[in-house]
C-alpha cells in the first residue's frame, strides 16, 4: 500500500549553474573540492525536495565528508578499483544519514 505524496521542484537552470562552478572549483582544486560539491549537490536536491509537502534539508559538511572520501580513494586505488561498490555505499549511506526534514528554523526565506 502506498503511502506519502513525492513532490520534486529543481528546475534544470539552476542545477546547470550548480554543475558548472562545481566543476570549475573542482578542475581547479583537482578534485580535492568534490566532498563540498557533494555537499552543494545534496542541499539543492533536498530543498526541491518535499515529502508530504514537508521540504528536506541536507546538513552535511564538506569537512564531514573529507575524511570518507580519503579513504575510499585510498581504498579504492589499492584494491584496484573493486572498493568502488562499497564507496560508493558509503557515500550514500553518509547522504541519507545528514538529510532530515527540515524546520521552521531550516528554511530560508
């Protein structure tokens, strides 16, 4: 049984120019930027995202993030790529675990 209403409202514009300054910081930084990236990426997602019209808000840090991300290049460059499932696990299971609903203090005006 079905439960919930889903309710996305990204428009592509404002997530074209989300890709286009995180790529850009990240071709510079080469690419030790991408935990800040993920970061900007997943409270644009959350903030267009509402659950039975409750938005989400991503509280995540990049700095939060950085660590993980060491270590799953780390862990992926020695077993030669075969970590990569499990990064890639990890980061998700990190996203989900900093995205809540958000309240009246979260939400910006």
């Amino acid at each position: 049984m079905a439960h919930g209403q889903f309710e996305f409202q990204g428009r592509g514009g404002s997530y074209f120019w989300l890709l286009i300054w995180t790529s850009i910081l990240n071709l510079i930084t080469l690419g030790l930027f991408f935990p800040w990236a993920i970061v900007a990426k997943q409270k644009w997602i959350a903030q267009n995202t509402y659950i039975d019209r409750n938005r989400l808000v991503f509280k995540g840090t990049g700095i939060g993030f950085f660590g993980n991300y060491i270590l799953i290049w780390f862990l992926t460059i020695i077993t030669l790529g075969i970590y990569y499932p499990w990064g890639f696990c990890r980061i998700q299971r990190w996203v989900v675990n900093n995205t809540y609903f958000a309240d009246e203090g979260d939400i910006e005006k």
